[in-house]
C-alpha cells in the first residue's frame, strides 16, 4: 500500500468559527490593569488602540465566535494548510515515532501570523479606523499584516526590532512591497525612542520597546490610528486557532492522534492555535495529549520567568496583565529567533501553564538551528528560526521514542518559512553563530522591576 505523506482539505473545511479556549479553561481569566490607575480596564480605554470588535473578542466567554465571510475569503489564498508526515526525518533520526506537522508557511506573507492579521485588518476596516501601527520582531507579524492593510487600503506604519531590521532587510523590503512604512526600532520618530537613543545610540531594541513605539504613535493620533498586535492578547490566540481545528481532522484523516503537541513561543499565539483545540479535547473528552510550549535560553519567560501582573511593554503605557515575565525592561540577547525575543507571554497561556495544563522547555540556539539544517536536509522545507525550536523538541521526543520504543505520534507547528532568514543559516553553517543564556543574576532581580502594586504583594 501506498504511504500517504500529505493530508490536505478542501476549501469547505476551513473553520468556520474560531474557538475561544475561556470557554472551557479550568482557569478564570484575570482582569487587565490600566497602566496609570492599577484599576481594571474599560472598553473606552482599550478603544483609544483597538476597535470594539477585538475589544469583545478580548472579553467573550463564548466556545466558538463565528468568523466573518469576508475573513474566511480571505483566508481561502492558503487556507486550509497542510499536514505533512515527516517520514525523511524519521527515517534519518531510526525512530519509530510518527513526526507529522502542520506547515503554516504556505501563506502569503510566509507565517501563521496572517491568520490573525487578516481578522484585525478587517475589524478595523469596518470599524472605519484610517491607519494603523505594529511592531514586529523578525518581520513576520509586519509583513502579514502589510499584507491584511493592503487589502483593505489602510495605510500601516511599522516600528521592527532595530536587530532584526539589520539582520533581515529582505523582511523589510517585503513589508514595503507590501505598501508599509518600516522603521528601525528604537526609531527617532517617537518620544520614546528619542529618549532610548539619547541613552544608547546602538541600542538593538527588543519587542517590548517595539510596542512601545506603536502604541505611542496609535495613542497620540487623537483616534486617527489603531493598533495591531501580534501576539500575546486573547484574541490574537483566538484567530489562530483555525490551526488547530484543522490539525483535528487531518490526525482523524491519517488515523492517529498525537500523544504531543508542540509549538515554539515568543508571546504565544502560533502554539495557543495549534495546542489549545487539542486541549479541549483533553479537558472536555478525555484525551491526554502533552502539550509542549517551547522557548529560547535567552529569554525564558515560562521556565524561568516569574507569574506576575507586568506592563506588556518597555514604556510601561500598555495594559498590565497577569503572566510569566521576564520584567518589561528585559533587554534579551540578540539572538537570531526576533520573533522570540519577548519579556512576557500571553496571559491565557500563562495561566493555564501555571496549573501544569501546559509543558515548557528552553533550548540553544546553536541546537535549535542543528535541528532545522537536519529538518532542511531530509524535509526540503527551510524552517523560520522560530519554528526551528518545535523541530528541535520533535526530534528530542522521538529520539526518547526511540530509546525507549515508543510508537508516539508527535505533532508539532512548522509556523513559517525561513527564506529571509539565510544570513542566520550563513552564520550558523559558517561556525559564528553563539548560544546565549540568561544569567542568574537577571532573574534574581525579576521582582524589583515589576509594578509594585497590590496585586504582586504576594509574588
């Protein structure tokens, strides 16, 4: 009998629902703090950055939120994506695991991240919202969503990770191709940025500062423009979601269904779309898929982070929310994995994380890219850095299959490509690339940097 490699669905089968996993969490939600009260937030608050319609999303308790026909058209350019058995590598590894996993970088900006770009983009659109402002680290979340303003004619400022902006011009140049503008952060056009260059010319920037950009420029439009965010919010975790809904049935179409589940984590979402569906089943039908989050030595939010309500951003301006952090002023190493180099993580993840719903683990760099060359070698498929991390803990767990001969079935997310991401291989393939962890001292000190409010008392 034929091996079958791919597991591909029709148009018909894209979600028609996103699931929204605080419907069925064990875990209640905490409330999200305005940054200059301590108070909880209210909508008119959160409306200076983003339309009511993400502004409900945020909030609902609803299992599934429909997803909008014009969204779902959308979505149609790559949707549903792949499930791919990785039989080469198994092959190459002499395991008797099952390695499938989900390829998300089929879409046209080359990530998941358009899965959710798409849903802000039009929410903002039929909001009558004019412009809008992000971040990005590798360039990932600006280039899908210079692609989602595009199609609803809405001009994009973007502020990137001034370390990723050097080292991946062509992400650049692709978001400029896509009709945004691109500037290095710490960029000289905020106040914010102003005051970090006077301090560092050279400052690399991190995700955290790069929010702070975008939130100043959004929040001082006098309504003129929103913010998108890539990560990290409720529901940006929920628009991925589409991920996971798939995978469930294209396990169902190869007859198995994975004993882990595995994705790699900056502020959560890519692993919150492909392993929260799975955990509904967990919780709700009795499964008991592992579900493995995993993240970079040199910023290590879940592993060695502290749970504890911190600002979201560098600047100290947006929300406070309750999660692992590393302290909003965390300045991480300029590892080549940009879109992992953030302080905190998603609220929603932390919490279930922190009842042991959710597994975490930290890995190298140096192994993280080992793993993709592997994963290249024998798959064809160049793996975004990122993404690279869920490979490297998918060949850890069949390599254990094959220790101990364990027929497991692992699934983990390929989020994206990593074709812009060559001069990171070059570094790699050349012998300069180092491994960075994050010294002791840097977590001891975690408590004095978060707010000092109330609800850390105890922390």
């Amino acid at each position: 009998m034929e091996e079958q490699t791919k597991y591909l669905l029709n148009e018909n089968d894209i979600p028609r629902a996103w699931y929204n996993i605080n419907a069925d969490s064990p875990v209640a939600p905490e409330a999200v703090l305005n940054p200059m009260t301590n108070e909880p937030v209210t909508p008119d608050f959160l409306s200076v950055l983003f339309p009511m319609g993400l502004i409900e999303q945020e909030v609902s308790m609803d299992r599934f939120i429909d997803i909008p026909e014009e969204v779902r058209e959308a979505y149609k350019l790559w949707r549903p994506t792949p499930l791919i058995r990785a039989r080469r590598l198994e092959k190459a590894l002499g395991t008797p695991a099952h390695i499938y996993f989900k390829y998300e970088g089929v879409s046209p900006s080359g990530s998941h991240k358009s899965n959710t770009a798409v849903a802000q983009a039009y929410y903002n659109k039929i909001a009558g919202t004019k412009a809008m402002t992000t971040e990005t680290g590798a360039g990932q979340w600006g280039s899908a969503l210079s692609m989602a303003c595009q199609f609803y004619d809405m001009p994009l400022e973007v502020y990137m990770v001034r370390v990723s902006y050097d080292q991946k011009p062509y992400r650049r140049f692709l978001m400029e191709t896509y009709g945004a503008e691109v500037n290095a952060s710490p960029s000289p056009k905020t106040h914010y940025g102003q005051k970090l260059l006077a301090e560092d010319v050279n400052n690399p920037g991190s995700l955290g500062i790069a929010i702070s950009e975008a939130v100043e420029v959004a929040a001082t439009s006098n309504g003129g423009k929103k913010y998108g965010l890539g990560s990290v919010l409720h529901h940006v975790l929920l628009h991925q979601s589409v991920i996971g809904e798939e995978a469930l049935k294209q396990m169902d179409m190869a007859n198995e269904y994975p004993d882990v589940v595995i994705g790699c984590v900056g502020g959560g979402s890519n692993f919150a779309g492909i392993a929260f569906p799975f955990l509904r089943e967990n919780l709700k039908n009795g499964q008991r898929t592992r579900l493995l989050a995993v993240e970079p030595d040199a910023a290590p939010s879940l592993t060695r982070g502290i749970y504890a309500f911190d600002y979201g951003d560098t600047a100290c301006s947006a929300p406070i929310c309750k999660m692992y952090t590393l302290g909003a002023d965390f300045m991480p190493a300029s590892i080549h994995s940009g879109g992992l180099r953030y302080h905190g993580m998603a609220p929603t993840l932390s919490a279930l994380y922190s009842k042991g719903l959710v597994e975490a683990v930290a890995v190298a760099q140096t192994k993280v890219f080992e793993a993709a060359v592997l994963f290249a070698r024998t798959e064809g498929l160049l793996p975004a850095p990122e993404s690279s991390h869920a490979i490297l803990a998918a060949i850890n767990e069949a390599l254990e299959a094959k220790k101990t001969g364990e027929k497991k079935v692992i699934l983990f997310n390929l989020s994206g490509h990593g074709h812009f991401d060559l001069s990171s291989y070059n570094k790699y393939l050349t012998g300069q690339m180092e491994d960075y962890e994050l010294p002791d001292e840097a977590v001891k000190n975690i408590r004095h940097r978060i707010p000092a409010i109330k609800e850390n008392a105890l922390v």
